[in-house]
C-alpha cells in the first residue's frame, strides 16, 4: 500500500519503414563471391539502416 519509487525513463523513436535503396552496382564476380556496392536510401524516415540483407537464387528452381 501507498507510493513506489518511479519507473526508470524511456525513450522511444517514432520512425517508419525506410525507402528502398537504389539499385546495386555489379563490379565483378567468382564461383564463391561477388562485388556490388548498395547506394544509401535517399530517405532512413527517421531511423538509421544499419545493414543490407542480399539473397541469392539460382534462378531455375521452378523448371522441370
């Protein structure tokens, strides 16, 4: 019964999804690794991009 001490303070960024970034230059490529460089979003919308996810397909798996 009565008062507790305060909640600790927090701080919350109201932010959005970023916009997408530009396309990927292609410099060159081995059987094991390639080389792009990912130009910056234009716009984070408030939050900073810390990183890129890149996926690989090979680009036949649907034919029979």
């Amino acid at each position: 019964m009565g008062w507790s001490d305060y909640s600790p303070v927090a701080y919350v960024r109201a932010a959005t999804k970023p916009q997408a970034p530009l396309q990927p230059t292609y410099y060159a490529s081995t059987g094991v690794a390639f080389t792009v460089t990912i130009p910056r979003s234009e716009n984070d919308m408030g939050s900073p991009i810390t990183g890129y996810k890149i996926y690989c397909d090979a680009g036949d798996d649907f034919n029979s």
